[in-house]
C-alpha cells in the first residue's frame, strides 16, 4: 500500500510484514517508522486533506497517526476484513470484504453510521473536499457517491467495461449517461413489468448533463 501527503513532499509505504514507514519523496530517504500496530499487511494507506494525519489499515485494523511525529491518534480493531481508507478531519471512511463501507468518528472512536448498497467488496473509498460527501467503488462494478451526514446514496456510476459507455442512476430511477447509452440499457415496468427501452421512457427520467446539478447540491 502507498500513500502521497497533499503536497506531494512525503510518502507512506505499508508493506506485506505489516511495517509503515515515512520516506522524503524527493531525496528518497525514510524519515520515520510507525510502531508496529498492524499485525497483517497494509490493504490502504491515505492522507486527510492537510496531510497533517495519515490513516491506514490492515485485515482487522484501523490506525490514524500524526504524520509528522508518529503518534497514534486513534486505533480500532474489528473482524470485518478492511481494504481500504480514507480521512477527513475527524472522520474515517473504511471499506470492508462485506461490501459496506464504515465511517467512523476517531476523537472518540465511535462508529457513526455504515453505507450500504454494494453486492461485492469495496475496493476504493475517498471523501471530496470538504468531507460532506463519500465515495466508495466495489468489485460489483458500480461506484457510489453518498452524502456523509445521513448515509443516503445519491448517485450510482455504471462503467460498461472496455466500450466507453458509462450510466449514471438515482436511487429513484433518474439517470443519465454516455451518448449511446440508451441502446445498453432497459427499463423495467413495477406495475407491469413492461420492458421499455430509454427513449420509451416518460419525460424526466432522462436528465441527460444535468443529473449531478440536480442530485448533488451546490455545497455539497
């Protein structure tokens, strides 16, 4: 596992016998090795924004440090099988092979809610700028952009492989996507369980280039 600070000056390796280490990017010399808390290899190592702290996690752990100094700031121990991190400020987004994503708050190490959606692993976690919202990918194929403060999915992205074509769906059906996304995709019917093709669709449920403006706020 690797992880580069904000500011590209500094980088964490996390190795298979479980050591961390703190190494100058530029001149290649290590400037710190972290006590060793994990017991397993690193999955994922990851900077918060001002690259004051750095989070990483193994198997069954979870660490936050100073980067600087190599204190522990925070550690939970839990037999879910983590493959992934990400921090902003006090909070800790982890990943988990049972294809939810925990987010922890790690000034009192108290897990404050899990995102679920996922049917396969989560394999990637990141928060945006200002950590309001969350993004996870999974080996389901769909990657999944949450809003933090109540857990609620707000927008699915699809990848179609090597064709280039990518959707984009809501929780309640609205979507949009690549300009030939229509010939990939079909809609099913609750009531009647009519098969209809995208342009069979009734009117707004395709919000072709406005999805993200309308499902994601301004200030999000």
């Amino acid at each position: 596992a690797v992880g580069m600070s904000p500011n590209g000056r500094l980088l964490v390796t996390g190795s298979f016998d479980s050591s961390l280490n703190l190494w100058d990017a530029t001149t290649g010399k290590k400037q710190l090795q972290y006590a060793d808390h994990h017991s397993q290899e690193l999955n994922s190592i990851a900077f918060s924004s001002d690259g004051k702290r750095m989070a990483s996690c193994s198997w069954a752990r979870l660490n936050v440090w100073e980067t600087a100094t190599g204190k522990q700031v925070s550690g939970i121990s839990q037999l879910v099988g983590y493959t992934s991190v990400a921090l902003h400020n006090d909070l800790l987004l982890a990943g988990t092979q049972e294809n939810d994503a925990q987010l922890w708050d790690i000034s009192t190490a108290k897990q404050v809610r899990t995102l679920v959606g996922h049917t396969e692993r989560i394999w990637g976690t990141a928060f945006n700028a200002n950590g309001k919202l969350a993004c996870t990918t999974s080996g389901d194929g769909t990657t999944r952009l949450w809003r933090v403060s109540d857990g609620r999915e707000l927008v699915r992205l699809i990848n179609f492989d090597q064709s280039g074509e990518w959707l984009a769906i809501t929780p309640d059906g609205r979507f949009d996507g690549s300009q030939d996304i229509g010939k990939l995709i079909t809609y099913r019917d609750q009531e009647s369980g009519r098969l209809m093709d995208a342009d069979q669709l009734p009117g707004g449920f395709h919000l072709k280039g406005a999805l993200m403006k309308r499902f994601v706020p301004n200030d999000e």
